[in-house]
C-alpha cells in the first residue's frame, strides 16, 4: 500500500505535513492521530494492515513532531493543536473531497486528547471517535511535579521538559519497543505549558463531556504506565452519546492491532442489538 506525503497550511502560516493511503475513488475516510513526541511515520507499520481497500486514511503530523516545522515540542498553547486539527480538517474537505459523517477519527494518547477537545470545542459531525489511551492525566511519577512544573512555566514560559517514557513502557513485545527508542525523529522535549494546558484541556472536557455526541470506542490499558486510567473511566462516565463503549486490557498500551479487531466488531455497551454500531456500521466495515 502506497502512501504520500503532503502539507497543509494552519491558520498561523506554517506547513505541516500529513500522510494519505488510498484516497482516490475510496466513499469513507479514517484520520489518524499520533502520539505525543512521535510522528505519522509511526503508523506504516499499520495501515497496511488495514483491511479497508474502500477507505482513505490520512495521518498527521503535528507542529514540532515528525518533519513538520516548529520547535520540538513546543507550541503557543495546548489549543494551538486543536485549532491545527480544525484547520487540517477543513484541508481534507477542500482538497480530497473528505465527508465528515463518513469519517472516522482514530487518536492515540496526546493525540487522542486533541481530537477528544477538538470534538467537544467545535463539534465536527464525524461518524465516530476511537480514543486509544488518552493521556488524559499524565503519570508524572514524582508527587507534586504537576505543581513544580506550573511553577517553573510561569518563571521560565518556554521551558522544556524532558520525557521519560521509553520503549518498554509502552509495550512487552522487545522489537517494537527497541524500534521506538532507536526512533531518532521522537523528540524526548515537551513544553511545560503545553504539559500543563494538556492536564487542564482535558479536565475541561471530562467535566462536560455529556455535551458530545460523537459516537466513542475508549481503550485503556491496565497496565498502562503513562497514562492514569481513573480519568479514562471518568471521560466515559461522564461521555453524553449513548452509544459508546469502553476496552480494557491488561496491556502497557493498545497495539493497534487489538484497537482495529475491535473496532470491526465493536457494539455499543449500552444500546439495544438493533441500534447501530457508533463506528463499525457508520463506516461499514462490518455487516449489521
């Protein structure tokens, strides 16, 4: 399966790249988001397991990650991304004729905490939501660093953080792990402010996530040593579409393998065997 690389330009004038499978002659679309620090490289090793000849899938690359222009890292504030997301959506429109009720937003940690505020903040009418461990609250591992790191932003506002997070948190299998680490396009940088606003972004949206009404697919991983799960469960709790449904694993993280087998069979926990399915069907990857 052949990708392309291509741009877009945000509202604030820079360039940043995208990838795109499939896209001519395809009837419905995936977008998908990277983690924090990688890049939309990180999926080539997924799309073409992808069993969606029908689908164009496109993947982006957020400012400072990948070959996107701007500080590593770094960007004015946490909603810059989701005004970015906005814009880069506009872009699929216009120029690949992309539909949003035939589309599917897949993300993945920061990423998915993006998409989760972009849907919440603009309300985009796409035909589902797939949030795979969404760093909804960050394992900062030292108590009180949330504080410290408020702190030092308003002393220092460009200050940088490095991450800690390596191959072996993220997954048992050794190959994928070594792969990430040997990574060298994963910046380790994060901006304390972008840090903190990512924390604040996503309480905003846990406590008013019964306006969105979005159909959701959640993932948690149980073992997952990066992310906090109680405010994954709060996002579902408190998620207003009725037709959601929430994955857990014992896992570090979600391989996107598992995320797609449940993604072709996923029902909504909650709804009734003749309601539709909020991603499967919308997308008809599966027959109802």
């Amino acid at each position: 399966m052949n990708s392309e690389r291509l741009q877009f330009t945000t509202d604030d004038g820079l360039a940043l790249h995208y990838k795109t499978w499939n896209v001519q002659g395809a009837s419905k679309a995936l977008v998908l988001l990277h983690r924090g620090h990688e890049h939309a490289d990180r999926w080539d090793t997924v799309v073409p397991s992808l069993a969606m000849p029908d689908t164009a899938i496109y993947a982006w690359e957020a400012r400072g990650h990948g070959q996107s222009p701007g500080r590593r890292g770094h960007a004015a504030g946490f909603m810059e991304y989701v005004r970015d997301l906005d814009t880069f959506f506009h872009h699929l429109q216009k120029m690949h004729g992309l539909v949003p009720e035939r589309t599917v937003v897949v993300a993945h940690s920061v990423g998915a905490v993006i998409a989760a505020t972009w849907v919440h903040d603009f309300a985009p009418r796409i035909a589902g939501l797939v949030l795979a461990t969404p760093a909804l609250e960050v394992n900062l591992i030292v108590p009180g660093a949330l504080t410290s790191i408020r702190a030092m932003q308003k002393l220092k506002s460009d200050a940088t953080i490095k991450s800690y997070v390596r191959g072996s948190w993220l997954t048992r299998d050794l190959s994928a792990a070594a792969t990430y680490d040997a990574d060298k396009t994963i910046s380790k940088d994060i901006s304390a402010k972008i840090l903190v606003d990512l924390f604040d972004s996503a309480q905003r949206v846990i406590s008013d996530a019964e306006v969105i009404d979005r159909p959701l697919l959640l993932f948690s991983a149980g073992a997952d040593k990066v992310v906090k799960k109680h405010a994954i469960d709060a996002l579902y709790t408190n998620y207003g579409c009725e037709q959601k449904r929430i994955s857990r694993s014992k896992a570090r993280d979600m391989p996107f393998s598992t995320i797609y087998a449940a993604m072709r069979s996923a029902e909504p926990s909650n709804a009734s065997q003749s309601a539709a399915s909020p991603i499967s069907r919308r997308l008809d990857w599966r027959p109802i």
